[in-house]
C-alpha cells in the first residue's frame, strides 16, 4: 500500500527541465532573469519542494544551460542552455527565423 504520492521534480532532470521552462517564459531585465522569477512559480505554482528545486537549479548550472551571478540573485541563459529554446546570447544568433532575443532586441533592427 503506497501512502505518498509521486513526486513529479524528484527527478533532477525533471526539475531542471522544469526550471529552464520557467526561465524561458520570463521576460529578462537587463538580460538577467531573477532568481525569484523562477522560484516562485516552482515552489509555488507547481508545488515542487525547496531540495528538488535546488537539485534540478544546480544540476541546470552543471550541464552549462543557465550561469548564476556570485550574488546569487539571478541567472542568465549560456548558449547551450539558450540553445535548447533557440534564443540568442549575448549577440549570437541562431538559424531559426523566430527569435527571442535576451536583450529584448533584434540587433539587427537598430
């Protein structure tokens, strides 16, 4: 008899993924994403605990997908993590025709 139910981040891979989504969907400021942007909506919304969503961040930090500032208080996307949502980093564009820019602005439109 199983008295718990499944824990659908107790997967560092799956919370990491998760944790990327999110950050995905926030509009960055200064091409930085805060941090709280992506805590809220994981610890709350998606009612993951503080271990998974500490897993799934640093294993997100380990692949090489997102970098944290020494501070702490946010994190920007590498090229290999905004490659998995084919944004551009830092001026480096990607081959889709759909872009999504960091910086929130198409540097060839200037």
């Amino acid at each position: 008899m199983k008295y718990a139910t499944a824990r659908p981040y107790a997967d560092p891979e799956k919370a990491a993924r998760r944790i990327l989504e999110i950050a995905n969907a926030v509009e960055p400021i200064q091409g930085r994403i805060h941090i709280e942007k992506i805590n809220e909506p994981f610890l709350f919304r998606d009612r993951g605990s503080p271990a998974e969503y500490g897993a799934g961040l640093k294993l997100a930090i380990e692949r090489g997908w997102l970098k944290m500032h020494e501070s702490g208080t946010f994190v920007t996307f590498t090229p290999a993590g905004a490659e998995l949502y084919d944004k551009a980093v830092d001026g480096l564009k990607t081959d889709s025709p759909e872009k999504v820019f960091l910086h929130g602005q198409d540097p060839e439109r200037t």
